[in-house]
C-alpha cells in the first residue's frame, strides 16, 4: 500500500444528510474534529499510470449519493492531526459521550488496517482533474486491527504530519497555510468502499493565536456525482 499567517475564524453548520462528522461544539474555539467514514467517504479515481499509479487521488465522492464530507477554513494557518476516542476525551474533557462515539481510531479495506485520508480543495467536487492538496498520517504501513494502526502514527511521529501534492513526495509539514478561505473535502484514498470499515478522525486546529471564530458554517457539498466504481484499490 502507498500510499505562514494570519488569525484564522473556521464557521460551521451542517447541511443535509452526511455519513462522515463534523464535531464543533464542545470544543475550543479554532478547533474541530472531522470524521471520515471509510465505507462512504471515498475518491473515485487514481493516477492510474507512472511508477506509483495511487500517488494522485481524483474525484472525491459519497457511496450513499449524499453530500460530500467538507468544511470552508478561513485565510490562515491550520494543524491537522489524527485523534482517536480516547486521547480526544484526554485532549478535550468538555466532549459528550456522543461526541466520542463518533471518533474513529483507523479503517481497513479488508486488511491491513490504516489511518491515511487525502483532502481536497472544494473545487474537487465538480472538477475531475484537481488531485488532492495533501494526505494526513501518511504513513505507509498497515496494520492488523484499529488500534495497533493508531498507536503506530503517534509513537513514529506521522499522526500530525501532511504530505503534500503527490503521496510519494516526501514533503511533509505539520501545517498548512491558507491564502484565502477555502472549502476542504475528506476521503480515504480508495474507490471501493464495499469491504470497507472504520474510518480516521482529523483535529483540526488554527494557529492564529487569540482566535476568536465566529459562529458559521461547516459546508457539505452536494455531491457533485453518484458514480460507477469500476477501477479498484490503491493498496499493492
């Protein structure tokens, strides 16, 4: 498998039906939790081609023909981690018990198990050919079960690393900034959900110090398509 900077506000609402999560309440302002079903949150195609075919990840999408996992961050910089129940219930006394049964550890596509998720630029959703801004936690190691595959991004460093553009770049940073507000797309990086489960929770935090966001909006984009899947896998 392959697998800056200015006072940041992130506005939130929730819009229709949705398989992924986004948790906003219960949380310190500039923060927010989004959940990645990986048995609906998916991206329909890959390269396809070159020496990796699975370094670039196109067409993100809803298996159920819902909405498309996404929030709009405001110019500025941002950190993005994973997390699992039980250090966002350390990290954060102030979340429900509901709250944390939403947060996933890692998901498998039928094995191994994996916490990697690649995010796009909103104009993702009706534009085919824009490929992922970064994946989050990209390591490329798989794992038997949920929490072996979590415990392993926190103890080798990746759970708070992004690699940007192409997936076998190397360029990893531990924030990313930006210029303008910006809608953000989560999937996993396969097209066949159907042996899915789990899924990866990203805590997504501003840096802009003495933030104080205002209430908004979190966007889920209308799925710009319920598709054919025929293409498989980007596991080796």
């Amino acid at each position: 498998m392959r697998h800056g900077i200015i006072a940041a506000t992130l506005f939130i609402s929730a819009l229709g039906a949705q398989a992924g999560t986004i948790i906003s309440a219960n949380l310190p302002s500039g923060s927010i939790i989004v959940n990645v079903d990986a048995t609906v949150d998916g991206a329909a195609t890959n390269s396809g081609f070159g020496a990796d075919p699975y370094a670039y990840w196109y067409h993100p999408f809803n298996n159920a023909s819902g909405p498309l996992l996404s929030t709009t961050v405001q110019a500025g910089t941002y950190t993005f981690r994973i997390v699992d129940p039980a250090d966002a219930s350390v990290l954060f006394s102030s979340l429900t018990s509901s709250d944390l049964s939403k947060i996933y550890t890692a998901w498998t596509y039928n094995s191994p198990y994996i916490t990697d998720i690649v995010v796009f630029d909103g104009s993702a959703a009706t534009n085919t050919s824009v490929s992922q801004l970064f994946d989050v936690a990209p390591n490329t190691q798989g794992y038997s079960d949920a929490a072996s595959a979590y415990a392993a991004e926190v103890t080798s460093g990746y759970y708070n690393q992004i690699q940007v553009g192409n997936r076998d770049s190397g360029n990893f940073q531990t924030s990313y900034t930006f210029a303008t507000a910006t809608t953000l797309i989560f999937a996993v990086p396969d097209n066949g959900l159907g042996d899915n489960l789990g899924g990866t929770s990203i805590l997504i935090q501003s840096t802009g110090a003495g933030d104080a966001p205002e209430p908004g909006t979190f966007g889920l984009i209308a799925g710009a398509a319920a598709i054919a899947l025929a293409a498989r896998r980007f596991c080796r």
